[in-house]
C-alpha cells in the first residue's frame, strides 16, 4: 500500500462495553498494513450526515502488527460526530480512508522504568506499549483510573500481563498520584493519558516532585477541545473565507472549503498544522506552542485553536 | 575554562540548586577548591541544606552547612559510591558536581548509568584545564593530559588534542598528528595546564 492515504475495510466491529466499540482494521486490498510501534495512532476518515469527520486514534493491536489494525473507541456524549459515527453508522466490510500512522507518542526506550498512568479510555496507547514492555523486558507498571465496572473490559489486552493496578472513585481505591510520583528511581520516566483534569493533576505532582520535564510525557484528548463559539476566518493564500461552526474546529473549517491544510494529530500535539496566523488574536488551547510563542501571537494551530474575538486573518 | 567554536565543547555554570529537587547531592573534588570556595558553596546551598548530602574527594571539610558530609578518597571512589547507590536516588533528585573535565565527567557518566538524566545534573568546571584524551585509533583513553599533542598510553601514537569531545566517554578526541608525514611532530605546547 503506498500513497497519501490508506484504505482500511472494517472486518470486525464489537460492543466491549456500555460506549466502548472495538473496531479491527484491516487493508481494503487485502495486502498488508505499514508497521505502527507502541503509541502509535491513526487517523481515519469518517463521512457523517452533514460532513466528513477526521479523528485520530490510538492502535491497540501488537506493535508491529501488519495484518490489522485495532481501535478501541469511546462514545463521547458531545461527540463532533467522529465516535457517534463509529457507534451508529459504521458497518463491517465499509472502507475507510485513513492516514498514515503516526506517533506522537513513543516510549522513551533508554528509560530505566516505565511508568503509566491512564484515565479511562486513555488506556488504549498503553495496550501497545505493555505488549512491547513484555516483550524487551524492562522494568514497568500501569495504573488505570476508572470505573469499577469497566475493570475487565480491557482483560484481552492485559490478560496475564504483571504491573497493573486498578483504582476508581471510592474510599480506599483511589490512586495517591504524589505517594505514587515521590516513590520513583532515578531513570523513570512517566507517561499519562487520560481526561485533561486527570493530566493537569498528574503534571502539577510530577512538577512538584521535582521530575524534569525531559522525563514525563502526556498524550491529550483531542476530541472534545475544539468546539466553542462560531467564528469567521480569510483564507489570504487562497482567497476562501470560512465560517467555523460552534461544534467543529478551524482545521474542519478548512478542509470543509476544499483548502489543503497539512495535520497529524488533531489534539493540538504534534506541531504540524502550525499556521501564520496574520490579522486576529487566537485562543490557543494547543500543547506544542511555548508562552512565548502564544503572546507573539504569529502563529495558530487550526486543529483545536480558535479566534478569541472577530474574525482571524491565516497565510493558508 | 577554554572557550571554542566546537559545538561538542561542554560550557560550564556556576551551581545553583534547583529548589524543585528533591534531595540534592554535591560532589567536589577537594584540589579545586580555591580557599572560601566551601564557605561560598555552603552558602549558595544553604537554601537545601536540610536535603543536601555533600561527598569530598581528597580533602578534608573543616566546617558544616554542607548538609550531611561525607569524605571519599578519589573519583573512583566516588563513582563506585553511585554505581552503589543505584537504587537510592529518585528521579526528583538533583547532581551537583564541582571539579576538572575528567572528574566531572567521570561522575556525570556513572550518575547516567543510574538513571540522572541531563536535566537533573549540573557541572561546575575548577581546578586544572588537564583533559581526558580518548585515541581514535585504538580507543584507549590517556589521562590527565596538559599538552597539545601527547603520546596515547594505548598505542603510542602521538595525538593532537582536539576540541571535540564526547557525553558518552566523557573525553576529548585525541587523533594521530604525524599520519601524512611519519616523524613530523609540530612543537608541543603546554596548553591545558
């Protein structure tokens, strides 16, 4: 398979829990899939009723895996339309069009101990990294913050696997985040995923207990960042004028008016659709420009970013 | 310190300690310290004495405010003492060390073994310029060298000491000065003294 994008025929689709659909991936011409290492993800394209979808997600499949990909994907009740598409409307034997992988999100392979912490559906990077963790042998553990129905949901992927601890939101079961953080060798490094209120807690106590930026590594949630009041925005390259609806972002906006936009990570992660921002003041919700980057003000990441006020000018 | 336009060169600061640290370990090799300069440290880390474990090498330490002090004979000692310590040091923690190049790099590339990461180590060049020469030809490595060319304790060769140095092996790059014309040795100065 070679080209800009891939087409996946979906061969298996199954409810694995109340909101959680398993979808397995596998190539529409029946030949093999690009290898993807642990944390990789994928991009898939998704036609809904009014427009065309475009989320990313994690693969939960072995690292490495070239005869399917798997996706595990939560229902989210404001849903853009990407994971009410894949609960309501996708079939098996549809034909997807997807990216390349990509990861944003690789383990750091010289670290003495690995250390993950998970928020619910945030498990899903961690599925890929415990299976390549089991296999090179180093030194690892994975603490799930969730529901306490949804314990066994995971068991396929973790079955057998050492190192995993479970906490939800009762007396006697909740994780200690900074006993946790305090407690940890020289040559850890931290990876977390999950809800943006969880990561916040956990950065600030990894911040706290004096861990070096260089060591602690966070995967957001891109999905429900990009939404907010409707805003217009020139298009001065191209000549287009876009209006950007409340429930979708400036990066849809501008794929909806038939403008190449180069983008990797839809979560405002990855850098890549970085844009010379012209006229207009942003509200930048990425994690990839510095503060000084944000009050300069030249640049805007049209994925989960948005006009603070009017009407935003981008050299696109 | 020497200053160069090789990029590899390490650049030095003066130590400060990082008050988001956990506990803080000072190393010092006892030759550079410059009369004061214990005073001075002490007072610099006075802010995590209560945190503050400080080791000597080869000298003696005739006052407090280091924090818990502890006197080891030489670097090997020194280095011995971390590999040891493998597992008592947590990734919130913070490395200072004071000394030459070899000293310094000989704590900062065991330190490395048990997990420091960069950002957790500080290294604050005294003392002596001499350097640790590592031979492109037979990697052996030749010590304390003060010279602008010297013989390579592996294979004899003579070596013209460069800039260029390496995190890893915590040395300078020695290569063959007399490879083109066999015999012809520029003058030696005494340059890293």
């Amino acid at each position: 398979m070679t080209g800009e994008t891939l087409k996946l025929k979906v061969a298996a689709l199954a409810d694995i829990a109340p909101g959680l659909r398993h979808v397995r991936l596998v190539a529409a011409d029946g030949g093999k899939l690009p290898p993807a290492a642990a944390g990789a993800h994928v991009q898939l394209a998704l036609a809904g009723a009014a427009r065309t979808y475009r989320n990313a997600y994690s693969l939960v499949s072995r690292p490495g895996a070239r005869d399917a990909w798997e996706i595990i994907v939560r229902r989210v009740p404001t849903s853009r339309g990407g994971s009410a598409y894949i609960h309501e409307c996708l079939q098996v034997g549809e034909v997807l069009e997807a990216g390349w992988p990509g990861n944003l999100f690789a383990p750091v392979r010289t670290a003495r101990r690995q250390l993950m912490i998970a928020g619910g559906i945030g498990i899903t990077p961690f599925l890929s990294y415990l299976a390549e963790f089991a296999f090179s042998g180093v030194e690892h553990a994975l603490h799930v913050c969730c529901r306490e129905s949804e314990q066994q949901v995971f068991d396929p992927w973790l079955a057998g696997r050492p190192g995993v601890s479970w906490y939800w939101d009762a007396d006697g079961h909740r994780l200690d985040i900074p006993a946790l953080l305090a407690a940890q060798p020289a040559g850890t490094h931290l990876y977390l995923c999950g809800p943006a209120a969880m990561n916040e807690e956990v950065l600030a106590a990894a911040a706290a207990a004096g861990w070096p930026d260089t060591h602690v590594h966070c995967e957001h949630f891109g999905s429900a960042l990009s939404g907010g009041e409707a805003f217009r925005a020139f298009l001065a390259r191209s000549g287009v004028e876009v209006e950007v609806g409340e429930d979708e972002s400036l990066l849809d906006a501008i794929e909806r008016a038939g403008v190449n936009a180069p983008c990797l990570c839809r979560g405002g992660a990855c850098g890549v659709c970085a844009t010379p921002l012209l006229e207009g003041e942003a509200e930048h919700r990425d994690h990839f420009l510095s503060a000084e980057e944000r009050a300069a003000g030249l640049l805007i990441m049209p994925c989960v970013s948005r006009a603070r006020a009017g009407r935003l000018v981008l050299d696109l | 310190m020497m200053h160069s336009d090789i990029k590899s060169r390490p650049v030095y600061q003066p130590l400060v300690p990082d008050l988001a640290g956990g506990r803080h370990l000072l190393v010092v090799e006892g030759e550079t310290l410059a009369a004061g300069r214990l005073e001075e440290l002490a007072g610099v880390f006075a802010p995590v004495q209560a945190r503050l474990h400080t080791w000597l090498a080869g000298a003696a330490a005739p006052l407090g405010g280091l924090g818990k002090l502890w006197q080891l004979e030489s670097a090997a000692d020194v280095v011995d003492a971390l590999a040891c310590a493998s597992r008592g040091y947590g990734v919130g923690d913070r490395l200072y060390v004071q000394g030459t190049e070899p000293f310094l790099w000989s704590v900062a590339t065991a330190a490395a073994v048990i997990g420091f990461g960069e950002k957790q180590v500080q290294l604050y060049h005294a003392g002596s310029l001499r350097r640790r020469v590592w031979c492109t030809h037979c990697h052996g490595m030749t010590e304390g060298v003060t010279t602008s060319i010297v013989a390579c304790g592996g294979c004899g060769r003579h070596l013209l000491v460069r800039d260029h140095f390496s995190r890893r092996l915590g040395a300078f790059m020695g290569v063959m000065v007399d490879a083109e014309a066999p015999g012809e040795i520029p003058a030696i100065e005494e340059v890293f003294a």
